[in-house]
C-alpha cells in the first residue's frame, strides 16, 4: 500500500503536534487516570464522568492531532477528523446525554483483558516506543490516535451488559487503520491496535445481558 507521506514526515507531525500543545499531553494523560479510577471504583456518576472523558480524548484526537496538524500531509485526515469527533459525540450522547454506559472491573477474561490494554496503552506503549528508538517529541503521545484507540477499547472491557455498542464501533474501525503504521513505517507499538480490533469485536459481539452489579447509595456512605 503505498501511503501519500514518508515515515520521517509522519515523525515529523509528532514532533510538531508535541512541542506546539505542552503540556496538554500532561492533562490528557491524568483525566485518563481519572476514567481508570473511576471504572474500577464505580460510582452514581462513574458512567457520566468516564464517558466524558473518552468523548473529550476522541474530540481531542479530532480537532488537535488530525484537523490541525496531520491534515499537513495527508488529505484522508480530514476524513478521519470528522470520524474522530463523531467518535467523541456518539460517547457523548450514549454515556453522558442517555446514561446508558456503566462500568465496572469485573473478576473475569473481560476484566483482565481491558486492565491489560489500559496498562499497555499508558506504559508498555511509551516504553516499546523508546525501545523502537522512537524518543519524544517525535513519538505518538497519549492523546494521540493509537495509543488512545488502545486504552478506550481497554476501558469499554469494564462496560456492564448490555451496553450500547456504538461506542465501539469507531475505535475498532481506528485499530484497522491505525495498525498499518505497525508495518508500514516502521511502529512497531502499534501492532497492540491488532489485539484491541479483536477484544473490540469480541465486545461488539458478546454483550449478553447479565446481573447488573449495585453501585452504592447514599446510605452506603457514596460521597
């Protein structure tokens, strides 16, 4: 497949998206904590805040990487902007507007599965990408794509069933574009997005209804 840039103009935007927006990647990768927190700790609002904080990371990507600085050498990101920030509206709409998304760590293969995307996307990607002789700022930072698109399907593996599938229909799609970077210049951290596709898939299709787990009232002492 031949891609309409080189790998050095594909570091290249790294290096001018991350100097231009520090300290965002900062920010970006606290709230992701704070949506880790909160899945595994559930509260009244868990659903809302999580959600939330993935339409924000998926708007982020949208606007701030794609619209603004990958369009530079790839007339697709256009496309793939629009489809970033429908991503972040759809968790929006279903987490947020409908409360309709729930979460909570569960002691199963769904469970260990989205804790080991999430460690994989906040700390096995940086340190394979330093591995890979791939050093900051010319390094896909959280907030960006790939390890984005790994930690959200991470974190939909908390979702309680029966959970809308929509919201993870554009973050399987981004594995499937994403992962060629894996191959075709030379990202090898990227091949993680080949293994989030398939949890992703695994999620759209087996979201069997099941005992929903209480989260605690007011008089259970929930702040």
């Amino acid at each position: 497949m031949q891609l309409p840039f080189t790998a050095e103009q594909f570091f290249a935007v790294f290096r001018a998206y991350n100097a231009s927006v520090w300290p965002a990647q900062a920010l970006l990768l606290a709230l992701a904590l704070i949506a880790l927190a909160s899945a595994i700790v559930p509260r009244r609002w868990s659903g809302a805040t999580v959600s939330a904080i993935l339409a924000f990371l998926w708007l982020w990507m949208g606007l701030a990487y794609h619209l603004a600085f990958f369009t530079s050498i790839n007339p697709l990101a256009y496309v793939f902007a629009a489809i970033s920030v429908a991503g972040g509206l759809i968790f929006l709409w279903y987490g947020v507007v409908r409360r309709s998304l729930r979460f909570q760590l569960a002691r199963n293969t769904r469970g260990v599965v989205g804790i080991a995307l999430v460690v994989y996307a906040l700390a096995a990607y940086p340190a394979w990408s330093a591995y890979a002789g791939h050093h900051y700022p010319a390094l896909p930072t959280f907030g960006l794509p790939c390890p984005t698109t790994i930690f959200t399907i991470g974190v939909l593996a908390f979702a309680v069933p029966p959970y809308p599938r929509a919201p993870l229909i554009v973050p399987v799609l981004w594995c499937m574009v994403g992962s060629q970077a894996a191959f075709l210049l030379g990202v090898p951290q990227d091949s993680g997005l080949v293994v989030a596709a398939l949890a992703g898939v695994v999620l759209l299709v087996r979201n069997k209804r099941g005992r929903r787990p209480a989260l605690p009232s007011a008089s259970d002492g929930m702040p």
